[in-house]
C-alpha cells in the first residue's frame, strides 16, 4: 500500500499530513479522501475553544501559479494551481501536534479567495502561516468565494499530520 502525503505548512514551517476522510464528496475528491458524511455532525467555528474538536486548514483558491510550463513559481499556492500542476495546494494548517496541546486532525476549512484588489496592487502570495492569512483577511484582501468574510465554510476533513519538516 502506498499511502498519499500531501505537503502544507503549520506555524511557517512545511508538514506533510494524510488525507483520510472529508465530509463533503468534492473535498474527498480534491484531497484524494474518503467522503465520511458523518463529520458533518462535528460542531465547525469553534477553533481554540476549550471544547473544540477541530483546528482550522486554510485553503486558496486562487492563489499564485506557474506561469510558464515547467517553470516552478516559489509563490505557487492555491487550488487552481494544484489542479492545473497536479501539485500539492500547499494549504495552511493551524496547528501542529508537536506545538499545539489542543492539536486536533480534525480540520475546520476555511476556503478563501483572493479579492481583485489584492491581485491589482500585487499583495498576493504564498502564505504560509495562519496569522498572515487572518491579517489578509482582516484588511480585506482574502474573502470567502462569494465576497463574504473569511471564515468557515463548513466542511471538515480529517487529516492528520504526519511530519514536521525542517
């Protein structure tokens, strides 16, 4: 058996984590995971409260690309990228077991977009820790798909940390 590490980053550094079950079937299939419609019934929003269960995976989805064929872009983040380069969307996790004590493999997504603003006056980037994300969000420049705030949408997927790289 060959098992799937998919490469992201937690407090700045990189981590490999695996992908095993997503709540919803269009997050199973981009994380290559198992739907398991039970983990809707997991409580989302509540990352860091005393009785949490989950911690919070940030997701682009129109985050940096390579722009020539071949040519690796070191801002290269996001969904569209991952499916055009068949590469690892580099999501931002916000915790870490060897961190955190309310470590949770339970991951609260939180899917967000670049605004026109942002992409106008060259502020996006490859982000990679959640406080950068939270202070894109909070100036404006990383919304929902929609336009709405940043924040959850309400799906979850387990997928637990496996290494902490350098």
């Amino acid at each position: 058996m060959t098992l799937a590490l998919t490469t992201g980053f937690s407090f700045g550094r990189p981590v490999l984590y695996l992908s095993t079950e997503a709540s919803v079937e269009l997050a199973a299939a981009l994380e290559g995971a198992t739907r398991a419609p039970g983990l809707q019934d997991v409580r989302v929003g509540g990352d860091d409260g005393a009785f949490s269960a989950v911690e919070r995976i940030f997701v682009t989805i129109n985050g940096p690309q390579n722009l020539v064929p071949g040519e690796v872009n070191p801002q290269r983040q996001g969904l569209n990228s991952a499916i055009v380069d068949k590469a690892s969307p580099l999501n931002v996790l916000g915790g870490s077991p060897t961190l955190a004590t309310d470590y949770s493999p339970l991951w609260d997504m939180n899917l967000g977009a670049w605004t026109t603003d942002a992409i106008a006056n060259g502020y996006r980037s490859r982000l990679n820790e959640e406080f950068q994300i939270l202070g894109m969000a909070q100036r404006g420049f990383l919304t929902d798909p929609d336009g709405a705030p940043y924040g959850s949408v309400g799906i979850i997927v387990n997928c637990p940390i496996v290494q902490r790289l350098l």
